[in-house]
C-alpha cells in the first residue's frame, strides 16, 4: 500500500470541491460599470491550504487518527515479527502447528488489509468535507475581494494540468491578498510550525 502524505491527498481531494466553490463564486453578478478589464490570477490551492484555518484543522485531523495510525503500525509489526518466527522455525514445526500459524498469519494480514482500507476511507471522507468546508469560505472571501478591488476576472493559475494561464505578471497574482484577507476575517491565528507532515493511516505493507 502506497503511503500518501497529507499535502499530496489534499490536492487530489481538492477538484472536486474547488469546482463548486469556484462554480459558486462565478455566479452571475450584477452587470459592473463599463470600463477596462482588470484581471487577477489566483493560486487556489495554495490559498486554501495555506489559510491559518485549514493547517488548524489539518493539524486537528492528523491527531484525530493518530491512534489509528499507532494501532495499524502495531499490528504491522506483529506481523512482520510472525513471518520471521515462521520462516525461521519451519522446519522444526510439525504439518498440523505449520498450518495453524500460516493461517494466523494470513488472517492478520487479512485485518491489516481491511483495517487500513476502512481507516484510508474515513480519512479521505474527513478529508473531503474539510476541503469543501473551506473552498466555500476561501471561495466567498476571494470574490469579496475582486469586488472591492475592481477585478472583472479572476483565473485559478495553481493547478498546471488544467490552468489556462499561460502567462501573468506578478503584480496580478492576488493568493498572498486572498490569504491575508481570509486569516484577517477568521481571526484564527497561525498554527505552531509542524516538523514534518503527517501521512494518512495506512502502514508500511507487511513483508
């Protein structure tokens, strides 16, 4: 089983949410003033991800299923440790003690399987509803500030496969903007620095 880290999963989850977000957010505005065009470009993904709100209730997530994690680690070992006593003394166990052990091992290898589908699936369910929780909010704040700011259109630069800005000079580039504005409005203050990210509740597979 692959380990996949938390930034990694969160950009996976993250289309499927943003999309309504954005959807939400391009909804029909009242017709604004003629004028120039003012664009912007936004790296969505970074924005969400880097809100103060998002790395808390990240960081709340991990240690959610940290127990879980400990708990698949365990029998993990357990059954590394089992190989390893089969392998060794093989040839001195009788026909009917081989098999016991064998399907010992097999039905722990078995639980670990399951357990760390049903454990990867609720993290992913978890996982999903924060994204969406927090595209609909970062969603609001960006075009509150297009608004206020006099920006007709605002293009999502961060995801390479499917962005169709090809080019944009800096000084349009509003994710730092959108950032600042949405930790100015939640009032969440920023997370303690965090040595390493933490991975999603699935073991090293057994050997």
């Amino acid at each position: 089983m692959k380990r996949l880290s938390v930034f990694a999963l969160t950009l996976a989850l993250a289309s499927t949410a943003m999309a309504a977000a954005q959807s939400t957010a391009a909804a029909p505005k009242p017709a604004a003033p003629a004028g120039p065009t003012k664009v912007a470009v936004v790296a969505f993904q970074v924005a969400l991800a880097q809100t103060n709100e998002f790395q808390r209730d990240l960081a709340d997530l991990q240690k959610k299923y940290d127990p879980k994690k400990t708990q698949l680690k365990a029998l993990n070992d357990e059954i590394e440790n089992l190989t390893k006593q089969l392998q060794s003394s093989s040839a001195q166990l009788s026909d009917a003690e081989r098999v016991n052990r064998t399907r010992t091992l097999d039905e722990k290898k078995k639980q670990l399987e399951r357990e760390s589908q049903d454990a990867q699936s609720d993290f992913q369910a978890d996982m999903q509803q924060l994204i969406g929780k927090m595209a609909n909010k970062v969603g609001a704040v960006m075009t509150d500030y297009a608004e206020k700011n006099g920006f007709t259109l605002v293009l999502d630069a961060g995801d390479e496969q499917s962005s169709s800005v090809l080019y944009a000079v800096e000084s349009t580039n509003i994710t730092k903007a959108i950032i600042d504005a949405y930790n100015q409005k939640s009032g969440v203050p920023a997370p303690p620095a965090q040595p390493a990210a933490v991975d999603a509740p699935q073991p090293a597979p057994a050997h």
